[in-house]
C-alpha cells in the first residue's frame, strides 16, 4: 500500500509538471512494463502530443497509440536514434541503465534536442530507501543512486548558466533539468570546498562544547 502511494506520489509529480504543454514532445528512454509509457501516452492524448521510447527489449506490445513511436535499441546507439527525432522535445525522461556514467552520456547526447524551457526528468537519483534498516535495504541501489545524484549535481557545477535544477525525493526520487538557454553542456565539475578551515574549527569546536 505505502509503495502504491509513493509510486502514485511521484506519477503525481510527473503529470504536472508535464500536463500544460500543447502538442507536447516526448524522448523516453527506459520502457519495460510502460508505467510512465502509459503516463506520457495519456499526456500526449490529451495535448495531440507525440512520444518517442528507446527500449533494449523488445516492449512493442506495451501499448498501440498512433502516437507512440517504440525504437528497440540500446539508447547509446545515437546514430540510429538521433534521425528519428524530428521534432524539438518538450520532455526528455531518463530511466534506462542506472549507471552515472550512462546518465551523463545519455544526457549529453539528447539535450540538443530539447527545446529552451524543456525538462529533462532523470529518474533514480534517491538512495534513502536503500540505506541500513529500511525495508528496501540494498547497497548496490543505494550507492548507484547516490553516485547518479552526485554526478547531475557535478553537471550542474558547471552549466549553472545553462539549466536550473530541482530534485524531488518522494520513493526513488527525480532530478529535474529545466533547460534555459541553448548553450553547449560543459564537462562535470567535482564540487569541492574547504572543509578544514580556521573558521570551521572554531564553529564546531563551540558546537561541540556542552550545553548549559
Ligand atoms: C526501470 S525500467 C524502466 C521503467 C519505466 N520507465 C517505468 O517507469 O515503468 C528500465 C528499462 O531500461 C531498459 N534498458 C536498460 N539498459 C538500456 C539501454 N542501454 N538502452 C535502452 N534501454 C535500456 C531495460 O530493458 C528496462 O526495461
């Protein structure tokens, strides 16, 4: 029950933040049994959208809208790929290898086609369900999730001119990328500050000192 109403929580999110757009465009990557498929098909109905998914299996079945275009591919096979988008996208959905460094080729690759003011949603990027004494107890998930999140944040470091970026921590949680000016991505940049200064010091030295 508590998984249903988180599943819903963030179907929830994901409709609105895509239900207002006219004749929407959508990239998928990432079908299997097509819950989010069946999300953006619906969106597309109602819109006169059209939607575009990358499976590596065969997920044809899935659903048979006119308006759904299903490509069986892996969705780093660009070059088979990238001609069938003909139009500029309103939505990129990222849910396919959740690897970072799949996410970040992926994303590179498929943020030309997204229009100013489009969002890329990449899903996965919570690790709290995954941690020590909780249900979904599963280190391997944790640390990937953990690793995605940091590396969109690493993205951003360095294209904060670029897009904005929101995440949404419901279940396994979303990052969400507006884009807002059609600059070239540039390469991560790790995020580091100074942790061992003068100032820190004194800060956690009083912190650390008994409350009277
Ligand atoms: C988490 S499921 C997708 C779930 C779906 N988006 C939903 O919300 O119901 C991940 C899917 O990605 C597919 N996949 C894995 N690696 C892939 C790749 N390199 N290219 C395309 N699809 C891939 C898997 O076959 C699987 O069906």
């Amino acid at each position: 029950m508590r998984h249903h109403n988180i599943l819903n929580s963030k179907h929830e999110f994901l409709k609105k933040k895509i239900s207002n757009i006219n004749n929407i465009q959508i990239l998928e990557l990432g079908v299997a049994q097509g819950n989010s498929t069946k999300i953006f098909l619906e969106i597309c109905d109602l819109n006169n959208g059209n939607l575009i998914s990358v499976d590596i299996i065969d997920c044809s079945q899935v659903s048979n809208n006119s308006r759904w275009e299903f490509i069986k591919a892996s969705d780093d096979e660009f070059d088979i790929i990238n001609p069938k988008i003909k139009k500029p996208l309103d939505i990129l959905f990222i849910d396919s290898l959740h690897e970072p460094n799949h996410v970040k080729k992926v994303f590179f690759n498929y943020y030309k086609f997204l229009k100013v003011g489009g969002i890329c949603i990449i899903d996965d990027v919570s690790w709290l369900p995954y941690v020590v004494n909780k249900k979904k107890e599963n280190s391997y998930v944790a640390m990937t999730n953990y690793n995605t999140f940091n590396k969109v944040l690493e993205i951003y470091n360095s294209n904060i001119e670029n897009f904005s970026l929101e995440f949404f921590f419901e279940g396994s949680g979303y990052a969400v990328i507006t884009k807002k000016e059609n600059f070239k991505l540039l390469e991560e940049k790790k995020v580091i500050f100074k942790k061992k200064t003068f100032k820190n010091f004194v800060k956690n030295f009083y912190l650390k000192l008994p409350k009277k």
